[in-house]
C-alpha cells in the first residue's frame, strides 16, 4: 500500500494538467456538473420532505401497534372501523390499552387573512395522550374545554399575527364547518403534502365539529403493551384474534410508517416525479461530462497516440481520463451542494416543509456524481483506446 502511494505521489497529474489547461472550458465543465448535482440534491431533497412530512406525526405516536380499516389509503384517508374493535383487542394478553383517534381533512379559515385553507384535524381521548408531542401535552386540558383546540405555528400560509396573539395570551376564534372554534395554544409540526397543518383537540370536541361521524366509528387505534411483552408477538395475537373480522388490519408502529411512505412513493405521481427528476439529473450530468471528457480528449488525441507509441498501455491513458472524472466529480459537487443548501432554506422558509441537507444525501449524490463521471470518461476513452499512432501523424 505505501509503494502504490508513493507512485501515485511520483505520478504527474495529467489529468488536472489537461483540465486546467482551458480555464474557461473547466470552469463550463464545473457548472454542468454542478447543475447535475444541484437537480439531483433537489429531487432527493423534496423526496425526503415528503415522507418526512408525511411520517412525523407517525413517528410521534404514542403506540406499539395500530389498528386501521383495510381500505385506508394513508393518514388523511383511514376510512373507519367499529370501536368494539378495541374492546376486543383489550382480551388480548400483553395489551395495556387500547385508545381511539379520529381524524378528517377539513376546510378551516384562516384567523388572519380569512381566506379558507386545508388542514388536518385530529381528536383523542385528553385522558390518553395520544402524540409524544410536549407541547401538545402541556396544554392537554385546554382541549377538554367545548370547541377549543391547538394549533400548528408550522402550518403553512400567512399566521404571523395570530401566532403572536396566541402567545401573547389572546384570545383568537375561527370557525369550522360553520361551528365558532378557540385557539387556546400552540404545537409544531409542520405542513405536508397533503394539508397545510395540524390541529389537535379531544375526542369530544371532534365529534361536535363532525356530527354526521358516529362515536363509535373510529378511524385509528392505538394499542399501547404492557411492560414485557415484544410488539411482534402481540402483534401476531391480534391478528389471530381479529382474523374473522373484515375491517380490522393490524400494523406495528414501524409498519404504520413504511405503509404511510409506500402510499406517496407508489400510489401517487409525486414519489415517482421526485424519482424521476433524480434520474433525469444523473443522465443530464453523464451527458455533460461525456462531451467535456470527449472534447478533452479528441484535442489531445495526438499526445495520446504519442504515449502509445513509446510504449503506454490503454490502462495508463484511461487512468488519466478517469483521473479528469474523479476531478470533475469532486470539485463540481461542492458548488451544486452549497446552492442545493441555500434553495433548500428558501423552500423550507416559504412552503414550511422539513427539508434540510444531511450528511447521508450528500455522500448519495457526491458518490452518484463519481458514477455518472466515470460513466461518462469510459465511454469518453473509447476512441483513445482505438487511436493508432501510426494514423496520427
């Protein structure tokens, strides 16, 4: 290892040579390599997002297994089931509880601008917390009050005002679904694909908002065990015991949130838009890359047939063209990458979204970007493999 070190130090850097030899034409490679990136880092970045939005009410949950109707497509599409079904969960040994959650995307107005935007209301036993979320809990008797709730300071649209007047102590009303409704407090969650926000109130006070909703038609279950038990076993148990029952499927909370993530990945365009555009970016940097490297090389094809000539085998020349690759890679990432950090500020100021860089994503694209260069410098090196010196001069 330390010889093969030592040679690469002896080695001359043909490749960074021939690159900076054209500054402009360098600095041309660079910036489409960077585009590449920068497309990239924004489809796999709004990809996140949307699971991550999608999920983090999920991931809150205060449950090992959840109990939801067959048909329910994903969090704001649960459909519902009948409430003996936790009565009958409860005869299973390891469960502790067994705990109703309803929920509805509903048309509220906004406080401030009263203009009329899409949120997420969702109601629980106060008794029974159903979300590890502090500042919901903190404020857990507020919602045992008629027609009053929490709301999301993350949501997404024009709440600045109102946000202040909530935490100045003020009182702030709206309506929903014609019925006059209190802000007591605030949480914070965020918008998603699917709704602006949040808002949490108890069961009862759901159920004044919904009153075509039956009580005993819920539309999640949450199942908290007893110290000792594993929530694979548990969950198995359930499933036997519920196996004559049509409306019931039985999820750990782990499954819960791959199930939630499969809907937008699978049953709707935007995961395979978001995974698309990250291939239309990979194939767009192969592109550009290719033509640089090509370009590179047909101006030095000469010196190339020279190096042949006095014995240097194709390994050697496509070393050099890879070395141009790996160049290319690294430094046009670094642009791409702080660009992809500002827009990814900007989009999550504006739209509310949970979108930041990460460590994991960056080393994704950086190692895709080496791929997509090394793609590009084999296909590139075909011809200096076929150049023939004699033909050269």
């Amino acid at each position: 290892m330390i010889g093969f070190i030592q040679q690469l130090q002896r080695r001359t850097p043909l490749g960074w040579l021939q690159l900076t030899r054209q500054k402009g034409r360098l600095a041309v490679a660079l910036s489409g390599v960077a585009f590449a990136d920068l497309l990239m880092l924004m489809q796999l970045g709004f990809r996140s997002a949307l699971f991550n939005s999608a999920t983090i009410l999920h991931e809150s949950l205060k449950a090992d297994i959840v109990l939801l109707n067959p048909q329910a497509l994903n969090l704001q599409d649960l459909s519902t089931f009948t409430r003996r079904r936790l009565y009958q969960a409860m005869d299973v040994p390891g469960v502790a509880n067994a705990e109703p959650i309803y929920n509805s995307l509903v048309t509220w107005k906004n406080p401030q601008t009263s203009k009329k935007n899409q949120v997420m209301i969702i109601g629980f036993n106060p008794d029974q917390p159903a979300f590890d979320l502090p500042e919901v809990n903190n404020n857990i008797d507020s919602i045992k009050l008629p027609d009053t709730i929490l709301f999301d300071e993350a949501t997404r649209g024009e709440y600045g005002e109102v946000i202040e007047q909530i935490k100045q102590g003020k009182t702030v009303t709206t309506e929903i679904n014609g019925r006059t409704i209190t802000i007591d407090n605030l949480f914070k969650v965020g918008a998603s694909f699917a709704a602006d926000g949040t808002l949490m109130t108890s069961d009862q006070n759901f159920l004044r908002l919904f009153p075509n909703q039956d009580s005993g038609s819920v539309n999640l279950g949450l199942i908290r065990l007893k110290p000792g038990y594993k929530v694979e076993e548990v969950a198995e148990k359930l499933k036997y015991h519920l196996k004559n029952t049509d409306d019931i499927k039985v999820l750990t909370k782990e499954e819960f949130i791959a199930f939630e993530k499969a809907y937008w990945e699978t049953n709707t365009p935007i995961g395979f838009i978001f995974a698309l555009g990250t291939m239309m970016g990979f194939i767009v940097g192969v592109i550009i890359v290719y033509q640089v490297l090509s370009t590179d090389v047909n101006a030095h094809i000469k010196e190339y047939a020279t190096f042949k000539a006095m014995g240097y085998k194709n390994f050697f020349l496509l070393s050099v063209v890879f070395e141009e690759a790996i160049i290319l890679a690294i430094l046009g990432f670094l642009p791409g990458a702080a660009i992809s950090t500002g827009l990814y500020a900007l989009t999550r100021n504006a739209t509310n979204l949970p979108l930041y860089m990460t460590v994991a994503r960056a080393v994704q694209v950086q190692v895709m970007t080496i791929i997509m260069c090394m793609i590009s410098g084999a296909v590139a090196t075909r011809k200096v493999q076929s150049a023939d010196p004699a033909d050269m001069f």
